[in-house]
C-alpha cells in the first residue's frame, strides 16, 4: 500500500468512527427524550390524581357544612318553638309582672 492509500483508509476508518458515535449520541438523545416524556405523563398524573382527590374532599367538607347547617336551624326552630304561650310579650312564664320601678332610666332622661 502506498501512503496516499493508507491515508484513504484511515480516513474512511475515522468516518465510520464518527457515523458510529453519531448514532450512539443519537440513540441517548432518543433515550433521554422519551424518559423524559414519560416522566413528564407521570407527573401530569399524579397531579390529575391530587386534583381529584381534593374535589372529593371539598364536596365532602361542604357536605357536612351543610348537615351542621340544617342541624343548627332545626335546632333554632325548636328553641323558638319551645317556649309555647308561657313566653309572651305581655307576661312572662310568671304572668303579669309588677310596674317597672322608677329606677331605671328612660329616652326621657328619668
């Protein structure tokens, strides 16, 4: 083999070298690419997942907002019920109450 050959097939033997690592860095590129997409699709789920769950926990703790709600008006209706004909504006559960006494003042300033 003359030089001039040699120095051709050395050049051809450093292209392939070249061609090789190109697809070798092509092929982690590629790799890296889809890791990277399924942890992006991982991520999206997880976040699907703590969205749902906090909608749950909402209609849930409104739920029982509105049971206390409708527990507290009940509750108030028979308070108000309760008293019956013994509480009225003119006699109280003893019946007619004495004058009041002149101690107490007025609008009037006595």
């Amino acid at each position: 083999m003359t030089g001039f050959e040699v120095a051709i097939a050395s050049a051809a033997i450093a292209g392939a070298g070249v061609a090789g690592a190109s697809y070798i860095q092509q092929g982690k590129a590629q790799k890296k690419a889809e890791s990277a997409q399924e942890q992006q699709l991982a991520n999206q789920s997880r976040i699907e997942n703590e969205a749902k769950l906090r909608m749950a926990n909402e209609e849930s703790e409104q739920t029982a907002i509105d049971t206390r709600n409708t527990a507290k008006q009940r509750q108030r209706a028979r308070t108000v019920g309760a008293g019956g004909r013994q509480d009225t504006i003119l006699t109280g559960p003893q019946g007619v109450g004495a004058a009041p006494s002149g101690g107490q003042k007025t609008l009037l300033g006595t």
